[in-house]
C-alpha cells in the first residue's frame, strides 16, 4: 500500500517505517529483564525504544518518506510497545496496577476516537494532538519511572487525570468540529 | 542481577536525564506558548498542548526533586 503525499507516491517500505517497525525488537529483551528484575537492563531496552520513536521521524526528513501511513503506524507502534510495556511493569509488581489499567483503558479509548476520525475523513490519517504527543512521550517515561522505581506513585497518579483531561479535549476536536 | 551501574550512578542518571529532558521541555513550551498568536482551532489545539507541555515539564522536575529528596 502506497500513500500519497502532496503529489509524491511514498511506499510503505521506507527507512522511517523500518525504524519504527525495529522497535517492537526491544520489547522480547524488555520482558526478559524484567521477568528477571533486571532494573537497569529493562530502563536501557524502553530507553532504546524511545529514541528509537524520534529516530523514526528524523529518518522521514532525511529520506523525504513522510507519509499518512507512516504517521498512522507510529502511533501504533507508540499504543503496541509503551501498552505492552505498561502491562508488563504493572504486573511485575513495579507499577501501581490500577493507574495502568485507567491508562490502557484511556489509552484505547482515543485509539477509538481516531479510528473514528479517519472515517469521518474517509482515509487512513492520524489526528495531529499537540497535548497527546506530549501524552505520549509521558507515557514513554512512566515505563522507565518504574523500571527505575523513580517516584512511581507520584508520576503514575499524576499521569492519570492529565491523560484523561487530553482526551476530552481531543474527543471534540476529533469526533464534533468539522473536518 | 546483573549491573550496568553501580546504583547510585543509575540513581543519578534517572534524575539528570529526567530532570534535564522535563526542564527543557517546560522552557521550550512556554517559550513557544509565549510566541503564539491567533485564535483559529489549529492555533488553540497548539496553545492547549503547549500548556500540557508545560504541566508535564513541571511534574518532571518535581518529581526528580522529590526522588533525590529535596521537596
């Protein structure tokens, strides 16, 4: 599947999209430091993942290859490796349980609202949030808080209500103002 | 276990590359929020992520604070 952008066909098997698609490579060693409380080793491997997400869009600038596709696979592989990640630490004992839970749940809750933005568009795009980049990159940062057992309590229950007051700006944004 | 670090390097390298990334983003939002100007949708979803931004880069900082346990 090809996407075009202004005017340029851009394939789908691009440089960005390949650094994009290697993040789901630090995930097996991540389950297996922390599956063996490999504190240090489990901050490294989501440390990793995360520099991997900015690599991807400095890969599309340099290659040229930015595309509706590739915006829409990053924001999957941001919901796939920090959900899988979350759940994990959460049921490692290393995060607090129910603030996960509200998470994912809010978490899948705009996964929802964007599929239902792309419908309303008619094609396959990903709703630009400033707040919920900002959400996004938080999120990174709530794996390795708890990897580190950096003050989880604090950053977990504070994530929670700012997540959830970004969704409901974004929901009128996306699913009530003219497209 | 197996260590990279002694744990008080691993200590320090989470507050500073915490810390530094949050402070950074607090002062690069509020820059950028200070700059902006109209009042179209585009602009209002900036400014109101600009301020999350700002949120964030504040809960970062104390965070750090509270972990090296100055507040």
């Amino acid at each position: 599947m090809a996407t075009a952008t202004a005017g340029r066909v851009v394939s789908p098997w691009n440089p960005a999209n390949a650094v994009t698609a290697s993040r789901f490579l630090t995930l097996p060693p991540l389950y297996w430091a922390v599956m063996h409380d490999q504190r240090q080793l489990a901050t490294l491997f989501i440390l990793i993942c995360g520099l991997l997400d900015k690599a991807d869009g400095l890969a599309a600038k340099i290659f040229n290859c930015r595309s509706a596709f590739g915006e829409l696979f990053d924001a999957i592989t941001d919901a796939i490796c920090y959900g899988f990640a979350l759940i994990l630490v959460a049921a490692h004992g290393w995060a607090p349980p129910v603030a996960v839970a509200l998470v994912i749940g809010l978490g899948l809750a705009n996964a929802g609202m964007r599929a239902l933005y792309a419908r309303r568009l008619g094609r396959a795009a990903n709703y630009k949030s400033y707040a919920m980049e900002r959400v996004v990159a938080y999120t990174g940062y709530l794996i390795g808080f708890a990897t580190g057992a950096m003050e989880v309590g604090f950053y977990y229950w504070l994530f929670v209500p700012l997540m959830a007051v970004v969704l409901v700006h974004d929901a009128k944004r996306m699913l009530v103002d003219p497209v | 276990m197996t260590q990279l670090v002694s744990p008080l390097v691993f200590k320090w390298f989470l507050t500073l590359f915490t810390g530094i990334v949050a402070g950074i983003w607090f002062v690069w939002d509020a820059i950028k929020l200070a700059r902006l100007r109209g009042n179209d949708a585009v602009t209002a979803d900036k400014r109101f992520g600009y301020a999350i931004g700002i949120v964030i880069g504040a809960i970062g900082v104390i965070g750090c604070l509270k972990f090296q346990g100055v507040i």
